[in-house]
C-alpha cells in the first residue's frame, strides 16, 4: 500500500537525495509542469513565471535553503548590470563589473574554496570546522554564468534584460546545477520569441533524453559500482583490476557528466529552449588541443573567453601565449574542486597543451591514417591516466594506481576477470562504443529513432527504466560534476 | 502546445507504469549481478573452499552445544581442515568488518591485551557490507582458522544509502545465525555514519538488539575522506564502545593501561592479503 508520510516526504527538500533528472519524482512534476506551462502558451509572461517557479523548486530540491543564497545572487548581480549599463564613464563601469564579479566570487570562494586556503596555510587541522558548510549545488555554474553575463554587459555585447528574463536565464533548471554554462547573448535572444516545440526539437528532445538516461542511469552508475572499490584501496590491485578501473572512471565521467548534459539538452528542447552543445566525441580527439574543444566546451569556451584571452591570449607573444594557457588550465583544474589533485590534473593538462603547442609549431605532421591511429592513442591514453589523480583520494593513491597498471597481465586472469564480471566488462564495451562510434552510424540510429512511433518510444523507456532499477545500486550517485 | 501536453501525458504514463508496478510489485525482473567483489576476493575464496575439503568424521570433535542436525552438518563438513574446538584457556578475539577496521583495530587491540584478552586476528574487507558476509563463506573460514571464542563485527559503513530493508535484514539474520550456531559470543559495533543513514541502523538495531553498539550517536572526527571516523577518533569510539560491553557484562575491559604491547596479532585485508 502508498505509504503516505514517505510520499510527502518526497517533495521535501532532503540533501541525501538530490533530485535528480532520471528519478521518478522529476519525472512526475515535469510532466505535470509542462502540462501547465502548455495550458499558458498563449500568456508568455505568465509561461516565464511557471518556468522560474518550477526551476525554484527544482533548486530547493537540490540545495535547500541555498535558493535563497541564488535569489540574492541574481538580484545583486541584476542590479550592478543596470549599473554598468547606464555609466558613461568607462572607468567606473570597469569598477562596477570588477566588484559585481568579486561579489558572485566571494561566495565561491567562501563556500568552495575557503577551508582549502586554511588548511594550505596551515590554519588547524580541520580549518574553519568546515564539515558545517555545505556547498551550495551549482554554485560552480552559475557564478560562472553571472560573470559572463556582467562582462558582457561590461562590452555591450548584450542590453540589459528585464529582471524576469535575468531570473529565467539564471534559475532555468536544466542547466542550473550541473552546466551547462549557457552564455546570456545565446539564450537571452530566446526569451524574446514567442516559444515554438517543433516536431523536430520534441523528437531531438526524446532522442536525448533516452541517450543521456543510457549513458547516466544505466552505464555511469553501474561502472561506478566497480570504480568505487577499485579507487577506494588501490593498494595490491592488479594490472587487470587497475585497468579496468581506470578505463572505468574514464567512462564513468564522460557517461556522468555527457549524460547529464544530453538530459539537460533534451529538457530545455522540450520547452522549446535551445542550450549550447557540450560534448563532442571527446574521446575521438587526435590531440589534446582537439580534446578541450570538444570536452566540457562551455567551461573551455568560458575559460578562453574570460581568462585566457583577457590575459592576452596569443597576442603577447609565443612564451607568453605558453604561459597564459597554463595559468587558464590551473584555474580550470581549480574550478572542478578545492583540492590540490585537481590542481594537478589542470597543471598535468596545462603543461600537455603546452607541450602540443611546441611540438605544432616545429613539426608538420601530415594526416595519414597510421599518423592519427597514433596520436588518437597516445591522446586517449594521457586523458585516461590524468584521470587518476582527479578521482582518486590522495596523489599516493593516483601513484599506486598508476604503477599498478605496469604489472604483468596474463591472459589468464583477463579471462577470469572478464568471466566474473561479464556485465562490467559488457557495459564498458557498450560505453565506449557510444562514445567511439562513426557519426554516420549515429545519425542512422537517431533518424531510426526519429522515425519511431510514440509507443516505441514509450516501450524503450519503460525497459531502460526498468533495467536501472535491476542495476543500481542502492547509494544514490549523483551526477559527478554535482559536487562543482 | 497540444504536443507539449501530449509530452506532459506520455511522461505521466511512464511514471504511472512505474508507480503501479512498485504498489503491486509484479514479479517480473532481471537478475543481474552487479560487481560488488573483486574477481579477486572471489578467487580467495573460492581458493580456500576448494583446498579445504576435509569432513569431519567422528562426532567427538563436534562440541555438545552445537546441534547436530543437517544443516549444521552441512556447514561444518563444507571445506575446512579446521574443526571447530574451543579453547576455554584464552579468551581469543577475532575482529571482522568493513574498512572501518583500518583505523578501529589498533585501538580495539590495546584495550583487549590490557585487559588480558587476545586479538588473535582482524579481517578487513574493504567495501563489504552486510550482503557479502551472509553470502560468502569468510566468516565461517576465518572462524574455523582461528578458532575465537569471541567475535566482534563492524560492519555496515558502506550501507549508509541502502533502502532495501528485507534483504538487508535476511543478510544480517544470516550474520547472526553463522555466529549462534558456532555457539560464538559476539559483538556488533555498529557502523559510525558521518550523516544520517536511511534506516540500515534500525535494521541492526533490532537484529543484533542488547548486542550493538549505536556509534551513529557519536560525534567523530573525520580522515580526509569525511567519512571514516580518524585514528585518534577510532580511539575515543572504542573506549565508548570498551565501556558499554564492559557495563553489560558480555567482556570486562574496564582496564586501561600505559602499557605498549608487540602487535603479533594477524590482519587480513580483503583485497589482496597484505603484511601488516
């Protein structure tokens, strides 16, 4: 029988059980929300205040209390841009922006990073008793998203919106807690139009959803089953068992956060809002440079823009072109966590592009087939191992794991290991075919897709629905990139 | 916008799908294992069943107090060149759990021998849970390895998020049964969450009853993890725990002493076995 009380308790906020996009409480108010945001189709003001309200309780959902730090946020940061557009002076417009950003960072900074500053200098052992200060869900992304949206005030690239469309860019829940960072000059030209749900968007939205629910739901939180021992004590594991960690965590974090975004995407194209592309087949990169354009491209577009390039970007020279892409890549392994692994993996990343940069610059290399199939494996390779040191618990643990994967393999026990972990292994297989496959093969199967009826449609996500519940575990697994 | 309706209904319907499906609970699923052991633990164990295949073949050498009926014999016969004696003289300890024994073992060790006890092994297995005890034969092996005549447990840190209530009753029940039909005395330290667990507590609680300690009612200072209750904080959680079987008369620890003893006591880490 319903058990009430515990269904009540479902639209609580509680922090152990975000809401998240694949489970079956969203999928219930989402459904109920779009209905209601169709009924005022015809009233788009009152449409906007359905979406910003919906995306406030999707927030709350998540965060709690926190909506009230984000509602602050956006009025402060609404209220400095009416500032910075209506000065003359442009020194004191600079002024404005400079302290609206320190404002939006100094919540970052409190929340993300300020136990790691104590801890670095030394400040007691548990710094400021920090285990008391919970960092506010998506408060990586949208502080990110306020500062765009003040610099580009700053060099007029956009007006001013009204305070309703500012709220709906900030608060629009697909890509408020996880990314992607959506620029204010691509989505605020949105808000302008009257709002169309062509055929296509629905059938792109459906097409979407399904693949990041297979990519989230079914493969990221399954692998991270095995992942999580495997990282949890490397020590004495073997070369079987590393590598298919390692490999694992790659495609964990690639299905995590690319199947969030995919969801992310395919919502939005459901409301008849287009959000930027956010993965393009990382994992077929033939170099580095190529990887950081096609992994997370609205961080790496944002870091160019707002780092890189103010910096001075490859306009001072080549030393300093060098330079300023380390630094751009330390903020940017920064920005994923307050700790110094991912300080390393940006430097490891930094110094990577760096090396990619010199190595252009004095060497032609001709695109033959044997000359890609290399440098696909060699890029492949450096972007698995960096991940070692961004998911283990401590650079001693990335060590001994990283040595772990020199130990003697023997066909034998890759057997045995295959053997014992069939569904593992099947879904690894699965993963990184995904992920790999020719594009012509995946517009075969998105036109297939497309073509379907609505009760194909229907049966498909009832048994990947299904299949979750068989595999998962019964922790929630967040979205990775939730904790940034 | 009738398509943004028709959206709003199919996404309806697949939730009522799911909703009548957990309210009547047909019995349609997929069995699917998930990877909760490493292929090597298994090997392990599956290696220490296979090699110890002896029966015991005369009754003398099964205690009175165990009873003799198939199943018991069947546990007894299932591999172990062991046979199952108490030995009265010295109380033996053996500790077993999850990785809460990484830091907890050192701590639970100086207050056993200052108290004249002896840790004769602890069994860390990393990532366990309550599941893989019930289901694998490790705490019958190491039972029959080292012949306790006292078992404490930690177990249950890695369960933090489980809702599976019935299961995870049975596995625990099947726990306490392995223990109880050794005729074993024994301990549940039950697990220090670092936030409030979804019920995994109350199904020890009432498991394991007068025998569990409540260390989710502890504050602990945590390692880095911000889970793992820290080697100083494992020290004052023992000394909690020390005094509570102590009061209730299952071992008397009530001594501390300055004294530092040689660490000649096993610990096995369930992954690969490791020197200490």
């Amino acid at each position: 029988m319903i058990d009430f009380n515990s269904l009540l308790s479902e639209f609580a906020y509680r922090s152990e059980a975000p809401m998240l996009f694949h489970h079956g409480i969203f999928l219930f108010l989402f459904a109920n929300f779009l209905i209601l945001y169709a009924i005022f189709y015809t009233n788009s003001k009152v449409q906007k205040w359905i979406l910003i309200l919906f995306s406030f309780y999707f927030y709350y959902k998540s965060s709690g209390n926190y909506l009230l730090l984000l509602l602050v946020t956006v009025c402060v940061d609404y209220f400095f841009s009416i500032l910075i557009s209506k000065t003359t002076k442009s020194k004191l417009a600079t002024f404005f922006t400079a302290l609206a950003i320190v404002f939006s960072l100094s919540f970052l900074m409190y929340f993300k990073y300020l136990d790691f500053f104590l801890r670095s200098l030394g400040l007691g052992e548990q710094g400021l008793q920090t285990a008391s200060i919970v960092l506010p869900i998506g408060i990586s992304f949208y502080t990110f998203q306020s500062i765009s949206y003040l610099v580009d005030i700053h060099r007029k690239v956009i007006k001013v919106p009204s305070l309703l469309d500012y709220l709906l860019y900030i608060s629009f829940f697909p890509h408020l807690v996880a990314g992607p960072i959506v620029r204010a000059k691509d989505f605020l030209p949105q808000l302008k139009k009257k709002i169309q749900v062509t055929r296509e968007m629905v059938n792109e939205g459906f097409y979407l959803i399904t693949k990041g629910f297979i990519k989230k739901a079914i493969i990221a939180d399954f692998i991270a089953q095995y992942v999580d021992i495997i990282y949890a004590s490397p020590t004495g594991a073997s070369g079987v068992e590393a590598i298919f960690a390692v490999l694992g965590y790659a495609l964990q974090i690639f299905c995590d956060f690319s199947g969030y975004t995919d969801m992310a995407i395919g919502i939005a194209l459901l409301m008849g809002y287009r959000l930027c592309l956010n993965f393009d087949s990382p994992y077929k990169s033939l170099s580095i440079t190529q990887f950081w354009r096609k992994w997370h491209i609205s961080l790496s577009s944002w870091l160019r823009d707002f780092i890189y390039i103010p910096l001075g970007g490859n306009k001072k020279g080549f030393v300093l072109q060098l330079v300023f892409l380390l630094v751009t890549m330390i903020i940017g392994g920064f920005w994923h966590g307050a700790d110094w692994k991912f300080v390393w993996w940006g430097i490891g990343h930094g110094l990577l592009l760096v090396f990619h940069k010199l190595l252009s610059r004095w060497v032609t290399i001709s695109g033959s087939k044997i000359w890609d199939s290399l440098s696909w494996i060699l890029t492949f390779s450096v972007v698995v191992i960096l991940w070692i040191p961004f998911r283990a618990v401590s650079l001693s643990d990335s060590l001994i794991l990283f040595m772990a994967l020199f130990q003697v393999i023997d066909l034998e026990t890759l057997f045995i290991f295959c053997q014992q972990n069939f569904l593992y292994v099947f879904l690894l297989g699965i993963g990184f075919s995904m992920t790999l496959l020719n594009n012509e093969i995946k517009e075969r199967f998105k036109a297939w897709y497309y073509k379907e009826s609505i009760i194909i449609k229907l049966v498909l996500l009832v048994v990947l629905i299904q299949v979750m519940y068989e595999i998962q575990s019964s922790e929630v697994q967040p979205f990775i990139y939730f904790q940034f | 916008m009738k398509r943004l309706i028709w959206i709003g209904v199919f996404f309806n319907l697949v939730f009522l799908i799911f909703l009548t499906k957990a309210i009547w609970q047909p019995q349609l699923s997929l069995e699917l294992k998930s990877p909760e052991l490493t292929f090597l633990q298994e090997l392990e164990m599956g290696q220490a069943v296979e090699k110890k295949k002896v029966v015991l073949e005369s009754s003398d050498t099964i205690p009175d107090s165990i009873a003799v009926d198939s199943l018991q014999k069947e546990l007894i016969n299932q591999t172990y060149d062991f046979p199952y004696t108490v030995n009265d003289s010295i109380k033996r300890i053996l500790f077993v759990g999850d990785s809460q024994l990484e830091n907890l073992r050192k701590p639970v060790r100086k207050r056993l021998m200052d108290n004249d006890y002896q840790l004769v092994a602890s069994v860390v297995w990393y990532g366990s849970t309550t599941k893989q005890w019930a289901n694998t034969d490790t705490l019958a092996y190491f039972i029959s390895k080292y012949k306790p005549d006292f078992v404490l447990v930690a177990l249950g840190l890695n369960e933090v998020h489980a809702r599976d209530f019935e299961k995870r009753t049975k596995y625990a029940q099947t726990i306490k049964s392995n223990l109880e039909q050794r005729n074993l005395p024994y301990y549940y330290i039950g697990p220090a969450f670092w936030m409030k667990d979804k019920g995994i507590t109350s199904v020890l609680q009432e498991t394991f009853g007068e025998l569990f300690y409540p260390s989710h009612l502890l504050t602990l200072e945590r390692s880095n993890d911000g889970k793992h209750p820290s080697k100083d904080a494992a020290v004052v959680w023992f000394e909690k725990v020390a005094e509570q079987i102590t009061t209730k008369g299952i071992l008397n620890l009530g001594s501390v002493k300055d004294t530092i003893y040689r660490d000649n006591s096993e610990t096995i880490f369930l992954k690969v076995p490791k020197n200490d």
